[in-house]
C-alpha cells in the first residue's frame, strides 16, 4: 500500500491550553463550517433509527424509482426502499465502518512508532521491515482476497483495512519521537529520575499527538473512500445499506433514475471534504502560524541523541572520600563500518564536598562525553568501555539500573543552552515540579518546594516565573531555573555543562555567583565543564585541563592559571586576549575542598 501524504507538521499541544487551540480553530471560518457538517453528519449517523422514516430494507415495489413524494423526501430506489432512511443508515454503517479501520491503525501504529521511535534498536529495524512489506502490498488485492477469503461482511473487511493503513501512523509517529527523542530537555528528564515511560506519556506524546490528530482526520477520509469504492464494485454484503452499495445500485439504473446517484455521491464528497479542511484547520491552530505571538514554533531541533540503555550486573567497589570519582574512563562509539572510535581515554577526575573543579578544553577534547558518562546519557552508539565511576563511594558502571538511578539522583545537572533544555510545551512549574511529584510530593508540596528554588536562585518574581512558558522568560532566567531544577532532588555533585554559553558578561557573572553561593550554603561540589578560563580564574578551587580526551594537567586553579605545567595549557592560556583574567594574583593560594572562594586582587 502506498503511503499517503501527510499534510501535517510536528506542532505542540500545551497543557491548559486547549481552550485556546479550540478557539483558534473555531475562529477560521473554514474549519467552522467543516467542523459543523461533520458533527451534522456523525449525529445523523448515531440517531439513523430516530430520524429514519423507515427501515433501511422496507420495500414498496409499486413506488420503484418514484421521486420524492410526501414521507419520502428523496423519493425511492429499484426495489422500492425510502432513498433518506437508506441514506442515513449507510451513514451509520459506512462510517462505523471507517472507524473501526481507524481504531485497528491507531492500536497498531501508534504504539510501535512510539517504541521504534524512542528505543529504536532491533524492534526499529524489525517494525520498518514489516511496514516496508505492507505498504508494498496493492491494498485493493488484498481487500478482495481478504472478501474471498473471510466472507463479504464489511466490518471484517475494514479490521484488514486497518492493519494496511497502520504504517501511516507507524512512520509518523516513529519519525516524530525520533526528532524529540534527543532533545537535552529528555535528557534533563531523564537524568531527574523520570522513568522512559513517563518520558514518553509526558513530553513524547505531546509531540505526536498533534500530527496523529491531522492524520486521522486524512485517513478517515481514505476509509471512507476505500470502501465505498469495494461497495460499489460489489464485494461487500448486498444486506447492509453503505453509501458505497447504494451508489452501486444507482449506477446500474443511471439510465432510468439518474437522481438516485447524487444523494450517497454528495454524502461521500461532504464528508470527505470536511475531514480534509477540518485536518487543515486543525494544523494551521496547532502551529500557531500568527495567531499566538507569544508561542513561536522551534525552528530547528538540537542534535542531541538518546541514552543508550545499559546491561547492568553489580560489582561491588570500595568507597572513597570523593562525592564523584572517576577512574581510567574510557568512552567509545561505535562505527556503520569499521572498529569503534574511542573519544574518552582513561581519565582521573575527583569532585569533593565544597569544592569546585573547573574541566576545561577547546571544543572536542571531551569535557561534556565525560560529563555525559557520570550523568548516564552518553549519546546515542556511545558507551563506557572501561573505567570506573564512583558516586559517593559507590560503582555505577554495571551497577543494576535502580541502583545506578538512585546513585545519579545525587548529581544535578545544569546542561548548556538553557532555552533548549525546556521542554516548551509545559509551564516551568509543571517541569521544576515533576520530579518532586515522582518522588512523593504533594502537589501543593512540590509547588511550594519549586518556589523555594526559585527564590534560592535570585529570581524576582517566583510566583510569575513558575506560570510561564520558556518562551516568556531570557535566557540568563532560564540557566538559573535550570539550577534551581538541578538542586530540587538535593544534589550532592552538581555537574554544569558550559552554564554561561550565549550570556552577556553581566547575568554571566551573576550565574556564577549562585553556584558559589551554593556551593559554600549548602557544601554541594560542583563540577564545571567549560572552556572560558576566566570561569575558571573567577570560580574554580580546581582545574583539570583536558586534551584529545585526556586529562593533560590538574592541580590547584592557582597553581595551573599561573605556573601551567603542560605544553597544551600554556598554549591554551597564553590564547585568553585579557591576560588579567588568567595572570591575576589572588590574594591567598585557593584550598581545595575549603568551600571558600578567594577573592580576586
């Protein structure tokens, strides 16, 4: 069966939103009047026992291919039957039976895609194969083999139907969730302790539904035209009034009562006609496209990829002192063609209570796969190959996945560009909130808590911040709600992955500061990934200074901003223009771990 087009895009349905998407589609006069004549349409349908003068089979052979007359207001067919009553009770079968295809595709689709999408893996290759194989297969041959083979009844008939269209819905759902999939806000999710499934049911789902929606309107369309038209040739039961069997009636006798065919003929053309232009409708609300200023839609999708889900066994480890210690880490990715290409080679890193370490490099040395490792979301093809990673003392690398979830809910992450890492279809309340939910919050409690952090990291107006979208707050409110988000679970490390990428020097400064305020109230150790050495010279108590995907140097951030031991760290600090930032003199040696930063001469 060939695939048919879609006439939709990827468009965002937000929470509490609805009344607005409605009124916007209420507000297009096309989509109004669609919308209208389908509801018309259905309710005739549902009530053809009620509005129906006469049974659909109730036959009068003197009154044959007689025209309207009273109590018939359409007239009669060849045998004698009420042409309205026969019309409203094909409404009723026809489009029940465009329903039940409808449900089977959705059933069948919609699940899988979501699966091939998200997990992707053998079930991705194995469920394109399949869908490959009957989008291949000539849909009509197989309807009327299916005919011969299961008898005429229609609404078996359409079952078959269904699993022929189910690949539309396969392919858009699976090229939707794949799109989403890699966004840093899933990743963000993620590393909170959100299960995939909740993942999936909350920001996953809220990118597919909106196509699904435009999807079924289209493919209701094309179950209603597929099977008049196996009506009209015949195959179907000669018992069960259809719109498709009465055109096949009305077609043999054109000559002698030529009226007989424009009634299921209009029938057919309305209501195709307004599934498609309410589709239409529907598309043009959900993007947004002028109407809603406020909302612009994303124009292009980060490339982030997915966590690759780990087989685990335990394997106990001895504690150390270190809240976050790294061993001999080695992270690869494996290749189409050809050996796996190792990135991470080996690297000694140690995080303490109190104390920030600054990891710093040109781009491509590393810093965020190592960053990525001890979080749990090294891209997609990417693994740890060897090495040990131990988070209070305990091994995470294959530890069981509940024993690796619940250490890693003791790292914060506060990921780059901070407008990418939420998820625009929620309100930042509902998203600081949700891992406070899972872990047992109130509502009430976990909106309190959200408040708290907001007020923890300078923002204003938390009561404003927490009720609006991404898209109505800066980018500097944005990075300090994604540090008050990494410090709702109570971290112990907070990882920050390049927290002051795209910020004027200004909010910059003030970003840093709320890390070290966090730092010496609350002795959390931080972990900074970053390239900018005047982050390093301005915050850090240590530094280690990577390479290639090795650690080069590490020592005191002092020590190394002043007297660089490497041939690579000179070179990288002798490229800073301001020498001030990396040459500056401190008025005392920084202690590691001490929870105090020094001040700057």
């Amino acid at each position: 069966m060939t695939e048919q087009p879609v006439a939709a895009q990827t468009a965002v349905l937000r929470p509490g939103g609805g009344s607005s998407v409605w009124r916007a589609i209420l507000s297009r006069p096309l989509a109004l009047t669609s919308a209208l004549v389908l509801l018309l349409i259905v309710l005739a349908a549902v009530l053809a026992g009620v509005l129906a003068p006469y049974g659909p089979n109730e036959a009068i052979l003197k009154h044959a291919f007689e025209g309207p007359q009273a109590g018939h207001l359409l007239g009669f067919d060849s045998a004698g039957r009420d042409v309205l009553s026969r019309l409203l009770y094909g409404a009723q079968n026809t489009i029940g039976g465009a329903a039940i295809a409808l449900l089977v595709a959705l059933v069948v689709g919609v699940p899988s895609g979501l699966v091939a999408g998200y997990y992707g893996r053998w079930f991705d290759a194995a469920a394109n194969w399949v869908t490959n194989l009957v989008m291949s297969l000539p849909a009509m041959i197989i309807l009327l083999a299916s005919r011969a083979v299961l008898g005429p009844t229609v609404w078996v008939l359409m079952v078959v139907l269904g699993f022929l269209v189910a690949p539309s819905f396969f392919r858009l759902v699976r090229g939707a969730v794949a799109a989403v999939r890699g966004e840093l806000y899933v990743d963000a999710a993620r590393v909170s302790g959100l299960s995939d499934a909740r993942i999936i049911a909350r920001h996953v789902l809220t990118v597919v539904r909106a196509p699904v929606i435009i999807q079924v309107a289209l493919v209701a369309g094309i179950a209603i035209g597929l099977q008049a038209g196996l009506e009209f040739i015949g195959v179907g039961s000669g018992n069960i009034p259809t719109w498709g069997a009465m055109l096949n009636e009305a077609f043999t006798s054109f000559h002698r009562a030529p009226l007989l065919l424009l009634w299921p003929g209009l029938a057919l053309g309305l209501t195709s006609a307004a599934l498609v232009l309410l589709a239409a409708g529907i598309r043009d609300a959900l993007d947004d496209r002028g109407s809603e200023p406020r909302r612009p839609r994303r124009q292009e999708r980060t490339k982030a990829a997915a966590v690759r889900a780990a087989e685990r066994s335990t394997v106990p480890a001895a504690g150390r002192g270190d809240l976050l210690s790294i061993r001999g880490l080695r992270v690869a990715y494996r290749q189409p063609q050809g050996a796996d290409v190792e990135v991470v080679h080996g690297v000694d890193l140690d995080v303490s209570r109190g104390q920030i370490v600054g990891l710093v490099g040109e781009s491509g040395s590393g810093k965020s796969q190592t960053a990525f490792a001890a979080l749990g979301i090294v891209p997609a093809d990417g693994y740890v190959s060897s090495g040990s990673i131990l988070i209070g003392g305990e091994e995470v690398i294959d530890a069981p996945p509940a024993v690796a979830g619940r250490l890693r809910r003791t790292l914060g992450y506060v990921p780059q560009e901070p407008m990418s890492n939420l998820d625009p279809s929620f309100t930042v309340g509902s998203q600081l909130a949700e891992p406070l939910r899972v872990a047992g919050l109130s509502r009430a409690m976990a909106k309190r808590r959200v408040l708290d952090l907001l007020a923890a990291v300078e923002i204003a107006d938390p009561q404003r911040v927490f009720g609006a979208y991404p898209h109505e707050i800066s980018g500097g409110m944005a990075q300090r709600i994604l540090i008050a988000g990494a410090l709702s679970t109570d971290p112990d490390v907070i990882v920050a992955d390049e927290p002051t990428t795209a910020l004027d020097v200004t909010v910059q400064a003030e970003v840093l500061a709320i890390l070290r305020r966090l730092r010496d109230e609350r002795g959390v150790g931080v972990l900074i990934v970053t390239h900018n050495l005047g982050v390093v010279a301005d915050l850090c108590d240590r530094v280690a200074v990577m390479n290639q995907g090795r650690i080069v140097e590490v020592g005191d951030a002092v020590d190394v901003l002043t007297d660089p031991q490497d041939e690579y760290t000179r070179r990288l600090i002798a490229a800073v223009p301001d020498e001030t930032v990396t040459r500056g003199a401190w008025r005392e040696p920084v202690k590691a771990g001490a929870g105090v930063q020094e001040e700057r001469a």
